[in-house]
C-alpha cells in the first residue's frame, strides 16, 4: 500500500492544492520505526483493516499481540506466524505491511480461495462489526475462534467455509461477544464484499485532516479518491432516538474511510439493494473528490425512496466514474429514515422545549451540510458552491431544505429531479403538526408502547416489523411544520419569501408517475411568480434502444444511471419494479443468455442485456454529467453548444432530453402529464 498524506490545517489540506504530494510507507504514518541495525527491532503492521489482537511470533521475536493500530514487531529477514488462539493464519518474512495475501503460501491475488476465506472470518468476527474502527480480535473472540479451530478449513470454496462459520458466529452472538449497534445477529461477510474491502484497503491510500480527526481514504480510480463512512454526527441511539442530531465525537489517531457504515434502519428486507449492513447507527457521509481537486464545487447527494427506505451506499450514487469526471467533489449522505426521522407525537413535542417535533432525518441533512461547510475543503471543494441535488424522496429532502431556516447559507444551488407536489394551500402549521403527531401516536400503537421511555428502549427492529406486518405505505412518513426545523408550512413560505431562494433545476421523466408529472405544473404555478431566482426545467425522455423496442418510456428514476453515467442501475431499476410498461407491468424479458434463468425472473445480465446501451447512451450521459456539473459551477446548466432558457410562466421554457438522444429546448411543461 501506498499512503500519500496531506498535511497542515484542514482547510488547506487539499488533494492536489498544488503540491507535490508526500507518499510514505505506511509504518511512517502509523508512527513505526526501524533501525540500520539488522537486528534492530523494527515495526509492521497487519492489515485488512488494522487487525488488533491478533497472535504472533518470529524466530526471534517473542509472542506477542497485534496493537490497536494492527502493529507488530519483527527482525530483519525473520519469518513471522500470525495466529488467532490455536488456529494458525499463515507465515511471511516480516515487512513493513504483511496482509493475509501475504502470508499465504503461493497465494497470488486475493481471488485465492484460501486468502478470501481469511478475509471473510477477519472481518465477520470484529468485535463491534465497523471495519473503519479497524479489526477487533478480544480474547472471548479469540477463545471462541481457538475452539473452533480444527474445524476452519480456508482451502475451500467460500461459498462452504461461509456455512462453516455461521455456527461459531451464533454462539459468540449468545455470549455477547459482539457489540454492533445493530440487535440482529452477526452474519458472515460475502466473499465479494471481503474482496472489495480488501482491495480498498490494500492499494494507494491518502490521509486529510478533518474537524473530527484524520481520515485515510482510498483511490477509488486512477483519478479520484474516495471517502467511505465517515461520521458527520453522533449516533442517534437509545436516548438520542427522535431528538434533534448531535454533533459527533472526534476520534484518535486515523480512522480508516474504506468500509461502508450501516444503511439507516429501514424495511430489513431491502438491505441487499445497497451496500452496508443496517442500524440506526447511520449518520455517515461517503465523499469522491479528484485527486486534483482544489476549490470545486461540491454536489451533495440524497437518495430517494421516499422518506423511508433505501440509501446513499450504493455503488451508482458514488461512482467514481461519474459527476466528478466533470469537476466536483461529491458527496451521498445517510440520514434517518421513516419512524426514526419522520414521526412527530404528542409527548415527544411536549419534551422538545419548541412545542413540536418531527423533521429528525432532514436535521440530520442540516447537520451533514454544516459538516461539508467545515470540512469539505481537506477534500478539495469550495464550501460557497454547494449544491444540493436528490431524486423522488431525495427531490422532495432538497425542497424542504430550501424552506427550513435551519438550512440558509449551506448551500447555493438545488436540483429536484421527479421529487414535486402541489403545495397545500389551506393548511397551517397546526394542522400539519397534528397530522404527523398521528402518524407517530399509530406507530406506538403498532409497537405496543405507551410512553417515550418505553419506545426508546425497543430495538428498531420491532417498529420495522410492526410497520411491515401492517402494510404501512412508505408514503406515510414525510416532512412536517414542526415549530423548529419548518415553522412554516410551503405555501406560506412560497407568499412570505424563501428561506433559501437560490438557482433551482427541476424536472420529471417522461415514464414517469401520473401523480409527478401532474404535480410539476401545478408547483410552478404556485411558485414561480413570487420565486426570485433562475429556474431551470426539464423532462427526461430517453431510453436504451432494447428497452425502446418494448416500447417502454423513460421510468421514475431512469434518467439517474445517465446522470451517474452508471448503466448497471437499470437494472436495479428493473429489480425494483419501477421499469413497467404502459399496461403497469413489468415488461418480459427472457432468457438471453441461456442460463436457465430469465430477466423476468431476475438475472441481472439479462436485464443489462435487454437494453443494447449504445453510444447515444453513452452522449446522453455526457450530456447530463456536463449540465449538472455547470448549474452546480455557475448557475447556469447550458453548454458551449446548447443553451438552457430559464423557464418563467410567460415562456413555458422546457429541456426535452429526447428519446432519439437530442436534447433540446422545447415548451410545453404544462403538458406533463
């Protein structure tokens, strides 16, 4: 591993600012020494992540235990074995980084059965399941791992050694060995997901000073670097529950940026759809920045999903592949979803000391961008050029930021992409208030609790559950005029003045739902004449030429593996049934390459078959990227060949990015539907 570190006060810190940057080996960022002495002891560390207490020994150097930071001690050309209890990991010539690619024997690369295998029992047994925290071996850990060990075979395929372990994980969850966050059980990691940390982990690093601490991130291409889990606020548990975000705590030494935090606890069954495990311990950030970077603007990602379900972790939302080829830092963001960010009740707005409550998840994002302004130029990007940009759910977080008090001054730009409705004009505060007081007094119903201290003590599992066995729409949890984050509800925002009346694109699919593309209208009826700045609208028409032949349209969220130039996101667009024909079916697809399993039924390389993305696929994406990354530099999406008309209610001005693959401007917004 390579580790380029940047020094001096965060705010300077910056990738590329211009300087060469200092590559050290890693020992010199841990701190570790060595000596002209050949027998002179001298200091290595052990990685996937740092791997911390586990057993080792050299020829000449005594048994000893892996330090919190991974460190070990070793002679000039002395063999070292690593052990966890009686089970023997492997052998190498100490050095100033050994891996279990290492240590090995003839292992080649970390596709080696016997490499991966290590990799998936290092990090399933981390004593509290965040690999960012390095890896933690405790000694009920390591007494467990002992006994077990004439049964850990690594030279098998990873699919039986998995099943191999799930016995010895169940006993160390009964002992309370583990201490995640998360009350399900601890699970074996994939292989691929042990590979991919692995990789992350073990290739070019880089470090930056941030308000809370060093962070060590990774290179994510050969261009950018990237920035995994990283807190933005304290973990919102137990009494923190349904309470406003508290700032974070800063750690010592580096804290590692290569693994995914957990996804925000949500509907459990959704976990595999992205990336992470699932908790409420979710307020973390992930950020992508040119290794060049100085002083770009910086776009701020929220995923849609409603209010309740999905999240930032997703490879399309962070790939390093997409915007930031165009010049920006980009940041995703997780924050609290559904019951846990969206419930307002009685008792928890007779404690809040404002006389209401709710709107937890969007102080959460309030939070995240006074992070960004702190911190995000360590990472190369200028904290007065934010924008804020989100699809479906995530539209609609960016609108309420743009009405909250709470958000003014933290960002400068807005994107709403298939995230509008009409705005309620007879409605106040009050009523919008005792609207989610409902919500929350049903969802305490459903849980079977009958106070605050009641609730606060359930794992989060039993409200997803109670929402799930009742069929609870995810359209339930959103947004509320709270006397706090939103005293005011939209409309009379819209009458009295913006909060943030900033440059603002909007804009729906041409597939999209009936209920969005009639509600864009009808928003910038009731918007725009009283709306100071320039705004810029859009409908999004294309699809691949495959998925064209089914004469299909352009789905609610089809425009986002273009923006995010990430084509395999169609295909989870398929899996999660927004891909329908006009009928309001899942459109057939079959057996393309003959693998017994049809894309109806679920094989992804069908479905990424189906499509024939083409080259005007790849010039649509270019083109969005580049309009996208202009409004977020300027103001002003237009290109050097294609000018954007700010729309008003006197021109009607709307971008058709067509089927055919041109984008022009066109009219007819009040056409939507």
């Amino acid at each position: 591993m390579v580790s380029s570190k940047l020094r001096g006060p965060a705010r300077a810190a910056v990738l590329g600012a211009g300087l060469t940057p200092l590559f050290l080996a890693l020992t010199g960022c841990l701190g570790g020494g060595g000596g002209s002495d050949g027998d002179a002891s001298r200091s290595g560390v052990f990685v996937d992540s740092p791997v911390a207490g586990l057993d080792y020994q050299g020829s000449r150097t005594p048994a000893g235990q892996t330090d919190a930071q991974g460190g070990f001690r070793y002679r000039a050309d002395e063999t070292i074995r690593f052990f966890i209890g009686d089970l023997e990991l492997g052998s190498a010539v100490g050095a100033a980084q050994l891996t279990p690619l290492s240590i090995v024997a003839g292992a080649e690369s970390v596709t080696d059965q016997r490499v991966t295998n290590m990799l998936i029992l290092l990090q399933s047994i981390d004593a509290d399941g965040n690999l960012n925290n390095g890896i933690q071996i405790t000694h009920e850990i390591r007494q467990e791992v002992s006994f077990n060990a004439g049964n850990i075979n690594f030279d098998q395929s990873s699919a039986d050694f998995r099943t191999s372990l799930t016995a010895m994980l169940e006993r160390l969850d009964e002992v309370g060995a583990f201490t995640d966050t998360d009350p399900r059980a601890r699970t074996v990691v994939d292989a691929a997901d042990a590979q991919a940390h692995f990789q992350r982990s073990a290739g070019p690093r880089v470090e930056v000073e941030t308000t809370g601490g060093t962070l060590r991130g990774f290179e994510a291409s050969a261009s950018t670097w990237q920035f995994l889990g990283v807190p933005y606020a304290k973990p919102p548990l137990g009494e923190l529950r349904w309470r406003p975000p508290q700032p974070p705590e800063p750690w010592e030494g580096v804290r590692e940026a290569t693994s995914w935090a957990d996804q925000s606890a949500q509907d459990y069954t959704l976990e595999r759809v992205n990336e992470g495990g699932m908790s409420e311990d979710s307020l973390y950030l992930n950020i992508t920045a040119p290794k060049d970077a100085e002083g770009l603007p910086v776009m701020v990602w929220f995923h849609g999903g409603s209010f309740a379900i999905l999240s930032a972790n997703s490879p399309q939302y962070n790939n390093p592949n997409g915007l930031v080829t165009k010049g920006v830092v980009q940041v995703s963001v997780n924050h609290r979803l559904g019951p846990f960010g969206y419930i307002a009740h009685p008792l928890l707005s007779a404690e809040s000391g404002y006389g209401g409550s709710g709107n937890y998840g969007q102080m959460d994002l309030v939070m995240a961008l006074e992070w960004i302004q702190d911190n995000i130029a360590a990472f190369g990007g200028d904290p007065d050029n934010v924008t804020i940009f989100g699809q479906s759910g995530g539209g609609g977080k960016v609108y309420s930021l743009m009405n909250s008090p709470q958000a003014v001054g933290l960002f400068h730009k807005a994107i709403v992409q298939s995230g509008v409705a009409p705005l309620e004009t007879d409605s106040s505060p009050a009523d919008s208030l005792a609207v989610s007081e409902a919500i929350g007094a049903a969802l305490f119903q459903r849980a079977g609790v009958t106070t605050l201290e009641q609730a606060r003590a359930l794992p989060w599992t039993a409200f997803a559950k109670a929402d799930l066995d009742n069929n609870i729409p995810r359209q339930t949890y959103r947004p509320n005029s709270d006397n706090y984050y939103l005293p005011n509800t939209y409309y009379q925002n819209v009458q009295q003045g913006m909060p943030s009346d900033v440059p603002l694109m909007a804009g729906v699919t041409n597939g999209d739902y009936t209920t969005i593309r009639g509600a864009l209208p009808i928003w910038l009826q009731q918007r725009s004449a009283d709306y100071q700045s320039n705004q810029y609208i859009y409908r999004f028409s294309r699809v691949p030429p495959g998925w064209d032949d089914l004469g299909l349209s352009s789905c609610h969220g089809c425009e986002l593996p273009y923006l995010f130039n990430y084509p395999a996101g169609m295909v989870q667009n398929y899996l999660l049934g927004l891909v329908l024909t006009d009928s309001y079916t899942r459109p057939v697809i079959g057996d393309l390459n003959s693998n017994g399993i049809s894309g109806t039924q679920g094989d992804p390389a069908d479905i990424y078959a189906s499509m024939r993305w083409g080259a005007q696929d790849v010039a649509m994406a270019d083109l969005l990227m580049t309009q996208w990354s202009n409004f977020a530099r300027t103001g002003d999406p237009s290109t050097a060949s294609l000018e954007w008309t700010p729309y008003s209610l006197a021109n009607d001005a709307l971008m058709e990015h067509g089927n055919d693959g041109v984008a022009a401007m066109t009219t007819g917004v009040a056409e939507s539907p």
